[in-house]
C-alpha cells in the first residue's frame, strides 16, 4: 500500500469540506491545515516519527526528538507560518518506561521551546510491542502580511526555486542530516516579507524532488520542469537522480513571480525551473525530458 | 512506571512556560491547553487510542473511531469550548492496511464532522509490529462570555457537581459505554451560559472520580468531600467504591457557586459534595471519611 493511495482517498472524502465547514480554509493535501479561530487564522499539522522508520534504533534521544519537533515545523515553514505551540503524544514500549521516558520528553520540550513552539500538553500510553512512537502536533499563525501560503498558487510563467542543497540526507548509518535540518522557518518568514503577492506556491521536500514537485504541480493544475543542471547538490549525494529519489531533504520547494533573492536569512536559494501549462513533473536533461512525479520515498511503501 | 509520575515530570519542566511564552495562557496539566494566536484564544489537546489498551482486539471499526475522537472532544468539553478542527495520525501494523485504512480514516472522517470537527489533516506510519494507534489532535474556541474553564478555579464553598450517571464503563466484554458516550460539549456550554464566572472549575471524568477529584483539588489548592450517597450510579456499576475506581465515565465534572440547573441539555446533573479549604480529595460515608485521591485507572500501571 501507498501512502498516496491512503492519501488521495482522505482528499477524496474532504472535496466538500470548505464548503460544509466554512471556517476551514485550507484542509487535508497540503503541508499545514488553515482554519478560522474567532478573526485569528490558525496553521494546524500533525506528524508522527517511529522508531525503526524515521529513525534508526540506537539514535540518540537528542537527535531523534529533535526531528519529531522539526518535521511538523518544516511543514509550517511552508505555510510560512510562525510556531505557536505543540502537543507531544507518545506510544512506549517496555524499553522506554521510566527515567528514559523522562529523557524522551525533556528532550521534546527542550527543542520545541527553542524554536519559540512550547510543549503545551501531551498523552502518553504504554504498549507491550512495538516500535516507540511520537507524535507532534502543532499550532502556528500565518505571515501577517501575506497570509498563509498554499501548494496550490502555482502559476504558468513561475520561477522555480528551491532552499539549500538536497539529496543524500540519510547519510552514514542513518545519522545524516535527515536528524538535524534546520526547519527554514526564518527563509520562509524572510520570503514571503520581500516577495508578498508574488510568492506564489510552496511546499517541504519530504519525500523527494520528484514526488513532491509532482504534487505541486498537481494542486496547482500546472506543469513543472526542473533543469537537471540547476540543482544544488549535497556533497553526500551521487548524482542528480539519486538526488530527486531522496527523501527528507526539509528544503523549501516553492514558484514566485519576479525576482528573487539570491540568500535568504543566510541560507541559499537556487532556481531549478519553472512552471507551465500541462501536467506532471518533468526532468529536463541535455538528452531531453524524463517524467520524475513518481520518483522518490513513500513511507507507506518501505 | 504511572502515567502521573512522568505527567508531574513534565509539569515541573513547564512551569516557567506561561512566563517565558506570554501567549501561552494554560499548558500542560490541564484538560485542554490554552494559546492566544492573533486576537483570539485557541484550546488545543491531543489523545492517542491504542488497540489493546483503549479497546479490545475485534472491536468494530465505527466503535472505536468513534472513542479516538469523542475522547479529545470531552477535553474540549470540559474547558467549556467549541470544536474547531481536527488532525489524525495513524500507525498501522500490516493487518489495518488497504481497504481497513480506508475504513478507519471513513470512519474517524464521519464521526469528526458529527461532532462539527471535520478533519483537516493527517498522517500515516506503517510498522511491521505493534498495535493500532490513532492519535487525535483537535483545536476549539473558547465559550465566547465565560472565556476558557480550566481545572484551576474551584474556592471552597463551591458545590461539586456530576454531569450523567459514573461507573462499570467499561461493561460487557469491552464492548460498554466507554466505547459509545457522548461528550458533553452542549452541556458545558449551556453550562458557561447559564452559570458565567460562577462555574470555577472543570474537568471530564476519564481516570475515575477518585483520581480526578484528587486531580481537580490539588489544581485548585483545595479540598473536595464527596458525599458516598450522592454519587449518581450508572445501571451496570456495582457499588460506590467501583464508581470511583472505575475509569472512562466521560462525564464533567466541575465547581460552581450558587444555584445550578438539574439539568443541561437534556443531562442530569447532580450535586455530589463541596470544595472546602485544605487538600485532597475525601469521600464522606455514614462511618467516616476515606481519602480517595489514589483511586482510579492509570493508563500507564495498567
């Protein structure tokens, strides 16, 4: 089963959701849900990390709380959204009871506090089998400005760009920087401070360039070409097409009109194609154009 | 390990947190957490539903979808709030894949919208091992005129009031009314009508009136008597000593001062004893008192 399969269905089931809730303003599909509080927008996203899947066995508490804290954030930095709090949810086995639950939770608390997302609340149960599991669920605000930012903006005549350099985050052992990105909270605040109106789409590279360009060309009901000369590589990975198969790069993927800045709160940012009219995701190489929306990592999969 | 020791571990790292985040208004210790994003005041919760532990192996699909969100939905309720949005997260071991995904997301879906809390997004982790966990985070609005009820107001010289009848939830099986109660979200907001500042504390009735009174006293800095006689028994519960034992009542309940409706919303409520000063939580009997702060289901020594 395909995590996308499971997906598409959810999406399916909440095609008429914005009309029957009318304070929802964004649902399921994209990177944050957007809701109506009061005269307040609210940015909500959940994400689980599990033991022996986002994490190998043995990683330190540090570095593996520290990516359950910084997935959801990274999905709010593509809402460029600013963090409000989290709730930390956890399933523990037999292994991690007691002063390792302990550890488990100082840790949570202590990474979200430092990107400004306190832990607010939490539930924890026990199970006799299976892998630990955490769950972190956030709350942010939209850019007061620009409002929250959508996969689903993308425009033919678009510019697209993406943070950083991508590819071969697993790294040794699985300790690569999959554990310790830096969720592009600042970038996306600086972006969508210069770029306004013009910043058009945007979304996180979890899954890889491939399937996750394809999903905003998708949303958006547009094309994408990304010129296979354009991306910035890691100095981990082997290559442009392993580059766009690796997941959990956490780089911000996004189309804006006009230009764009070169750096953003110090971080670099590339231009790897653009957006036009049709459908799909596509490599453009010296040799001519390969279909990459279905290249990448799907977690329902592995 | 009891769940109480790492949640009073948790606490103490977050005293702070009101102070070094001021829009943080109520964090970790109370039903629901309480943030101010923009102008308006969010409640926020999340609650995992574990196979095996929340409800028995073979328990329909619509039952227990139902419990996953109808448990964060009675924390909702007893911060008085009104539903917003939900998020759901998914673990699946290989026998809930494919089509039973699909049946439980269904299944949550509808029971979401029921309750006016569509879900707006999600996640999904396979493992190879362990059980099904359903993790449900939620976000409401506070009751527009009395604001958020925490568990922090009870004075003594409150009465102390129960929402339904309490006891042998659990029932036949597995299969009793833990599985099927409703949350008491119209009773706590005709409650904040009616009652305004004069409702001083409230919670719901998850690990048993022992335990929880205890909970809601020591919240408080005070004492709750309860008197044996007064406690409206549910048909299936033998005696008052499992009413207090027994767990997953989901029914409110809170400090007022003055009068109070015997009903809400179609819902018996009835006065079960008084706040007075000092600590603990004490049932008062025809041969005297019995402390009973330590009586109650952890979800965690279970």
């Amino acid at each position: 089963m395909r995590e996308d399969d499971l997906l598409s269905h959810v999406y399916r089931r909440s095609s008429d959701l914005e009309r029957a809730f009318p304070w929802v303003e964004a649902g399921p599909g994209d990177d944050c849900a957007v809701v109506r509080v009061g005269q307040s927008r609210v940015l909500m996203k959940t994400d689980q990390l599990v033991e022996g899947r986002h994490f190998v066995p043995g990683t330190p508490v540090a570095m593996f709380a520290r990516k359950a804290v910084t997935r959801p954030l990274s999905d709010l930095a593509a809402a460029a959204g600013r963090p409000i709090a989290a709730l930390a949810a956890a399933v523990l086995p037999p292994a991690w009871r007691g002063g390792r639950a302990n550890e488990v939770f100082d840790a949570l608390s202590s990474v979200a506090r430092g990107f400004g997302c306190p832990l607010v609340g939490g539930d924890i149960a026990m199970t006799e089998l299976g892998p630990l599991v955490l769950t972190i669920s956030i709350v942010g605000e939209p850019h007061a400005a620009r409002g929250p930012v959508t996969r689903r903006g993308a425009l033919p005549g678009d510019g697209l760009y993406v943070t950083g350099r991508i590819g071969g985050s697993f790294g040794e052992g699985g300790l690569g920087r999959h554990l310790a990105f830096e969720p592009r909270l600042a970038e996306a605040a600086a972006l969508a401070d210069v770029l306004g109106g013009r910043l058009h789409a945007m979304m996180d590279l979890s899954d890889g360039l491939g399937i996750d360009a394809g999903r905003l060309a998708k949303a958006s009901g547009v094309r994408i070409e990304v010129d296979a000369g354009a991306i910035p590589l890691a100095p981990e990975v082997q290559g442009v097409e392993r580059a766009i198969r690796d997941g959990e790069d956490y780089e911000l993927l996004f189309t804006a009109e006009g230009e764009v800045p070169g750096v953003l709160a110090g971080t670099c940012v590339t231009r790897i194609g653009r957006v036009v009219a049709g459908s799909g995701a596509v490599l453009v190489t010296g040799s001519g154009m390969v279909e990459i929306s279905g290249q990448g990592w799907d977690h329902g999969a592995r």
